[in-house]
C-alpha cells in the first residue's frame, strides 16, 4: 500500500525527499494549487514525479456523497482506502460582503466540521455514530485531506482562512497524537496555513486527554461536550461519564492553557424534558464558576429511531437569558442543514444502507 503524503509534515517530507528544498515545493502544489496529480508537478524533475506516483497516495478520500442544505451547508461523505466512510461538514457562516462600489469587502467565512475516526467508542445515547460502533483511527493525512477536498470542490482559495473543528464522527482525544500532528499540518505557513487559534477540538470530556494535549500546548481553542450538569444524567446520556465524571473534567478544564483572549467553549446539546429547564441552567452556572467559559446550547436535531425530541425555541432563550443574567456568555447555536442528513453520522448510515461502503 502507498503512503499518503498528507501524513508528513513538512519536515518529515524533508527528509524523505531529497534534496530537502523540494518538500516545500511539493507542500506548495498539495496546499496551495490543489494538485490532482503528482504528474502536474511541472517544476519537480520527471523522474521524481515518478518515484512520488510509485509510493506515494496523493488522493486518499473519494466523495461519494453530497448533499447541500439550503441555508449553504454541505455534508460530504468521503470513502477511505479501505471502503469505510467519514463525514465532513462545510457550514457557510456569513455571505462575502461587498463595497457599494461592487469591490469585495469581506470574503465567505466557513468552519469545517471534520471527522477524527470512523465509528466512536463513546456511545452518546444522542448520537448516531456510536450506533455503529468504533472501526478505527483516522490518520493525520486522512484528517487533513477532508479539508482539502472540500477546498477544491469549492474553489476556496489557498489563502482563503477557514475555522476547522474536530467535531465530526469520533473522539479526537481518543486518536490524540494522529489530531495533534494534522492540527500541525494544517496551520504550516508552507501549507494551509490555517492557524492553531482557528482550530478547535472538541471532546466528551476524556479529563487525562485534556491534561496531555494541554500539555502539548498547541494554541489551539478546546470545546467540552457536556451535555448534563450532573453525573446521574450525564453517564445516562454519556456513558464514558464512569470513567470521566464531572468533577475530573472541570479540573482537567481549569489548568488548560488557554489564550488570554479566548474562553473554553462549553457545548450543551439541549434536549426537550431532558435538560432544558431553569433547574439546570443554575447548575450549569455553579460548575463554572471561575472557568473563562462561553456555554454554547446546541438544538437536539432529532433522526429516525430516536426518542430524543428537539426542544422549545422558548425554553432555549429562557435558559440562555438566566445564564446570561449570571455572567456566563452564552448563544445559541442555530441549526444548519436541517432538510439534509446534517447531524453526526446521518448520512453515512443512510449510505450504508444503500450499500455505500461499509
């Protein structure tokens, strides 16, 4: 089996490239003009091309799916090498923005939602990936070409900064060291260029994870799924809870380093009669006190055969108004894609189904 150049950084690409000089050339032709092939690479010698096409895998994702919402969003599922499948979620945050004069004045802004393994251990009562259980790690080049792919399926220009978040199908924190070396790949000014305070991992709350990635300190922004205020709820919903309570997570959460400027971001999937009451709000409120967080309420974006029901508009704001009213900054996240298979692992069950990998 060749091996996927988007597993390399560009140092490591140095060294197995000679002489050192052409991996930035290469970088270039990956990251910069979106290179199909390794044939297209005019200013590497012939022979070089040839020994690149012979061990190396340039495209290692097939699209074989794609659904667009109406709001802008686009679900993507990606086929690997071994016929399993990853989703990836491109979300049009704002429309460009023009001068009267007709010159641009702002381009599209996106956030791409990418995938960290295929299946997850977890096993959120929520979420339907976990129905199909865990299958494997992605590799940091699997990782990084998601994005990629969705870059010249778009014509987004090289330049063109993007916020990427590790919030797709898997634990990142569970495939730790494959996430940490593509959030390197991803932000080399050689390459995407994309910075670490652009990218955000979000995790179930794996406290010793927190602890060892804090510990890398990449610069990068850390999300917490906590989805419950006390452990009696959370380990119903989030059965690795047992291992990783509450408390421990809070703990790992307050010794992270975190960019003066920037806050944790808490997400808390709201789900009807689950936890969407006051009650809960005034616990949210206790467990962070004294953490620079943002809370992020996320609508519950209900699927075939759950009994989970999205809640009321009016139980949203009322939760974010007591939260906002203690101090806590908080939004509410609105829904995207909600007449496409938009939430986690939709689509690929729904392929599935259809014979569409496996």
């Amino acid at each position: 089996m060749k091996k996927i150049i988007h597993d390399y950084t560009r140092e490591e690409l140095s060294k197995e490239i000679k002489p050192a000089f052409r991996a930035k050339q290469i970088y270039s032709w990956i990251y910069h003009k979106h290179s199909n092939s390794f044939e297209e690479m005019a200013n590497l010698p012939k022979l070089m091309r040839s020994e690149l096409e012979n061990n190396f895998e340039l495209n290692p994702l097939e699209c074989v799916s794609k659904q667009e919402s109406q709001d802008g969003s686009i679900k993507y599922l990606f086929r690997l090498y071994d016929g399993h499948t990853v989703e990836a979620v491109l979300l049009l945050m704002r429309e460009a923005q023009y001068h009267e004069d007709g010159t641009l004045k702002h381009h599209r802004r996106y956030t791409v939602c990418i995938s960290s393994q295929v299946g997850c251990k977890v096993g959120c009562a929520f979420c339907l990936t976990a129905k199909g259980g865990f299958i494997r790690n992605l590799s940091s080049g699997e990782i990084v070409a998601q994005v990629l792919e969705i870059y010249k399926d778009q014509n987004i220009p090289s330049n063109h900064r993007v916020n990427l978040v590790y919030m797709g199908m898997g634990e990142p924190l569970d495939n730790l060291e494959n996430v940490a070396k593509a959030v390197k790949i991803f932000s080399d000014e050689d390459g995407m260029s994309i910075s670490p305070n652009r990218q955000t991992i979000s995790t179930s709350g794996l406290s010793s994870k927190i602890e060892k990635l804090g510990k890398m300190d990449l610069g990068i922004n850390l999300a917490i799924s906590l989805h419950a205020v006390d452990d009696e709820l959370r380990e119903r919903l989030m059965p690795i809870n047992k291992a990783y309570n509450i408390a421990s997570i809070m703990e790992a959460v307050r010794n992270f380093p975190i960019n003066q400027r920037k806050k944790v971001l808490f997400e808390y999937l709201v789900i009807k009669d689950v936890n969407d009451d006051i009650k809960s709000a005034k616990k949210l409120v206790k467990l962070l006190n004294g953490i620079k967080a943002k809370v992020n309420l996320i609508y519950f974006n209900p699927y075939l055969g759950t009994n989970f029901k999205r809640p009321e508009a009016e139980d949203m704001r009322k939760f974010q108004e007591y939260l906002l009213a203690k101090g806590v900054l908080c939004t509410i996240r609105e829904s995207k894609g909600l007449d496409i298979s938009a939430a986690c692992g939709q689509l690929r069950e729904q392929k599935l189904s259809e014979g569409v990998g496996k």
